[in-house]
C-alpha cells in the first residue's frame, strides 16, 4: 500500500494482512456489541440500561489506569528487540495485576462516597473484576501485536465478545438484572484469558519467571507520559456519560448511550488499521521521509472512508435509532446527528496520535493535549449538558476532537511532516457536499438509494485519484490464498 523504500513487500503485505484481520474481527464485535446493544436497551428499558451504560462507563474509564501506557511502549519496545520478549510479558503482567488490585477498590470507593444505591456499587465491583481480566489479556495481545500476529488478537477478540454478548441476550431474555450481566463480562474474560494463555505456549514462547523490580521501575518511567495521556483519554471518552449521570439522570444517560455507542464503535476503523501500522511506524521510526509519505496516504484512506460515514449518520440517523432502539429513545437521533461530525476528526487525529507516541521524543507532546483535551471536555460538559441536556455531550465531543486535531496537526507540522491536510479533504468533502445536497432535494430515504450513493461516491473519489483502484486491489490480492 505504500511506495517508500523501507517499506519491502513482505511489510505491505503484513500491514494489509493484519488489518484485514483486526478489521474483520472488529465487524463481527460490532454486530455482537449491537445486538447486545438493541436487547439490553429494549428489555431493560432507559432507565436500567443508563444504570447499566453508566457502570460499564465508569469502569472503563479506568482501563487506562490500570495500563498506564505500558502495553503501547511494550509493543514498542518489543518490536525492536524480540529477543527481550519474555521479560516485558512477565514484569508486565505484574505492574498490570498490582495495579489492576489497585484500581478496582478505588472504584468500588468512588462509587460508594458518591451515594449510589447497592445494585451499582455490586455491579461495579463485578465490572471490575471483568476490568482486570480485560486488562491481563491485553498482555498476551501486546506481544502478538509486536510480533505482527495480529491474527491472535482477533481470535480471541471474537471468543471474548461471542461469549459475552450469547450469554447477556439468554440472560436478559430470562429476565435477570445488571447484577447478572456483570458476571456473564467475567466468565468471557476468564475463557478469553486462557485462550490467549494457549496461543503463546504453542505459537509464541513458554514464559520463564524473570520478575526484576528494577526494570518496572524502568518500564514505567519510560511509558509514564504515554500512560498519563492515554489516561486522560480514557477518562475523556467517558467522563460525558459519567456527568450526564450525576447531572440529569438514568434516563439522559441511556439515550445519550444509544447514540453515542453507535458513533463510538465506528473508531474501530482507523484502531484496526493503525494496529497493523503501529509495529512499523515504531520500527522506522527515525525516518522521516518514510513516516511522512506513511502518514499522507494513512489519512487520504481515512478520509475517503469517514465521508460517507458521515452521509449514513445524518441521512438514517431516525431510522437507525427507532428500528435499533424503539421509539422510546427518540432523543436520541438529534444527538447522533451532531456526534456524527466528530467521526471525521477522530479518523483523522487518530493517525497523528500514533505518531506522536511511535518516539519517546514525542509522546510527552501526546500526554499534553491529552490533559488540554480533558479539560476542555470536562470544562463544556458542565457548561452545555445543563443548558441542552444530551445534545450538550455531544457537541462537548465534537468541539474537543476538533480541537485535539489541531494540536496533533500541529506538532506534525512543528516536527516537519507535510501533510497537508486542506488538500486532501478538500475532494472528499466537494463529493460529500453535492451527494448530500442531491439527496436532500430529490427527498430520497430509501437504503438501495443510500447503497447507490456509496458506490457513486467511490467511484468518483477513485476517479479522482483520492484513493487507487491498485491499494484495493492489493488488499483483495491478500484475502484470495
């Protein structure tokens, strides 16, 4: 897919292998984590689903916590000396079970101090447990993803959610509560944990027990300003449905959840292909040139796709959430409608992010927008979710994407990177504009006239030379063996 010189064969068909394999197992979790959104939202109704979407937010937000940053500068430094393998996995699965420990009677602490009933404070420390499972996996898939085995992961990834999301319907459908979902999240972690435990015996190594504190210290040290600013996005991501909870209640929170959800699955794109990316932008990380050209065609992809996404969202947006979700939700589609400008930013800021934490140079610069960006997060919430409720949170998001672009935008320029980024969004949106202008005149709704649309708009930017019919090509010539 790329036409620099340190990128040989062997890497374009690695990235274009792995992505496909992350892509692909990221759609299967996004129809699971949908169904299981469509039945927990119905059979539960608003105000135990916003219980539910609160606690799974809440626990969430310290994932980042409990990783610190170290599973990024892992995969790193793994990366560049295979040949210290064992010795990351090892202390690394120790800093993640200390801190893991840590982490989860904070929780339990925070949620207690704040006044929430039992049935929360009960469901929270079962989500965390869930959390720290989650967390421990994330080890084995360091070492795979450093390895450019990314086909583990999605193994796993799938087993994780398959469980999950069978088990939670069979139980919801019978009636139980959160309580319920809560240790069905655990049973699927502790099946995840063992499969990954499998795959690195046979296909990996058989880990030896080299526990040195001194090389901890050293890990976190060095990933600290990774961890920081992953932490603060972490929080970030969540912090809008933990205020809409202590501001105005269960209900806003599922309905911000219905909408918010179906935006929030759709970063898997850019994650799944920089997954695949990560391991050589770390490796060639010195190369300027390369990374630039790297770059440049990673957000030409990304653009091309985040448009039409874009189209769907406003286009559909009543129809998504009334077939999804029922007609209780309907506060909802405004919502949807104004997230749905954030997909573009984050497509895009994805990228930028990545290269920023490639080099440890750079990654104090990652850790600084990061808390600028919680705070501006934190700091419109307050302000919009009183005055418009849910629409509040949402544009909170679209400001703060928008905003963390132009940093990471900025620093790649400061550093000498030449993207330019007007450029090549400027075709993309000339489309974009006249398809939607098009649709909205003629008053066509219908999804075999969306489809239509789509293929025409591919054909254009194609035709415009915003993508290459070979870069498709290529990554068909992958799946055929």
């Amino acid at each position: 897919m790329f036409d620099h010189k340190p990128m040989n064969k062997i890497d374009k068909a690695k990235v274009t292998k792995n992505t496909l394999f992350i892509l692909s197992a990221q759609v299967i979790n996004i129809l699971l984590q949908m169904v299981y959104l469509i039945f927990a939202a119905r059979l539960l109704g608003n105000i135990q689903f916003g219980k539910l979407s609160f606690v799974i937010a809440f626990t969430q937000m310290f994932l980042a916590v409990v990783d610190f940053g170290l599973f990024n500068y892992c995969v790193r430094e793994i990366a560049k000396k295979k040949e210290e393998a064992n010795s990351y996995f090892v202390n690394l699965f120790l800093l993640k079970l200390i801190f893991g420990m840590s982490v989860l009677g904070m929780m339990v602490i925070i949620v207690k101090s704040l006044g929430y009933p039992a049935e929360i404070i009960i469901t929270t420390l079962i989500f965390g447990v869930g959390l720290l499972l989650f967390s421990l996996n994330t080890v084995f898939h360091a070492v795979f993803q450093s390895f450019e085995k990314l086909k583990y992961i999605s193994i796993t990834m799938v087993v994780f959610f398959g469980i999950n999301v069978t088990l939670s319907i069979i139980v919801l459908v019978m009636g139980k509560n959160i309580v319920t979902l809560a240790c069905v999240n655990c049973l699927a972690g502790g099946v995840a944990f063992f499969i990954n435990l499998i795959i690195l015996l046979k296909k990996f190594f058989v880990p030896k027990l080299s526990i040195d504190l001194q090389f901890c210290k050293q890990m976190l040290f060095l990933a600290m300003p990774i961890g920081i600013g992953a932490i603060c996005w972490s929080f970030y991501n969540r912090i809008d449905v933990t205020l809409l909870s202590y501001i105005k209640g269960d209900v806003s929170v599922g309905e911000y959840t219905a909408a918010y959800r179906l935006v929030n699955t759709l970063a898997v794109i850019p994650h799944a292909y920089l997954s695949a990316v990560y391991p050589i932008m770390a490796r060639y990380n010195t190369d300027k040139l390369y990374l630039n050209d790297l770059c440049r065609k990673s957000c030409r992809l990304m653009i091309a796709i985040a448009f039409p996404v874009v189209i769907a969202l406003n286009l559909f947006a009543p129809q998504l959430i009334e077939v999804l979700y029922g007609t209780e939700y309907s506060n909802a589609i405004s919502s949807l409608r104004i997230l749905s400008g954030a997909v573009i930013f984050i497509f895009i800021s994805n990228i930028f992010g990545y290269l920023l934490i490639s080099t440890f140079k750079t990654s104090k610069e990652y850790t600084l927008y990061a808390i600028m960006g919680l705070g501006l997060n934190i700091a419109c919430n307050c302000f919009l979710i009183p005055l418009y409720d849910l629409k509040g949170a949402a544009l909170s998001t679209v400001i703060t994407e928008v905003f963390i672009l132009g940093m990471y935008y900025r620093s790649a320029l400061k550093l000498g990177f030449c993207v330019d980024l007007t450029a090549l969004i400027a075709k993309p949106l000339i489309v974009t504009v006249c398809l939607l202008c098009f649709v909205y005149l003629l008053g066509i709704k219908s999804i075999f006239t969306l489809s239509l649309l789509m293929m025409s708009y591919l054909m254009i930017i194609m035709k415009m030379k915003v993508i290459c019919w070979q870069e498709i090509k290529e990554a068909v010539n992958i799946l055929k063996p």
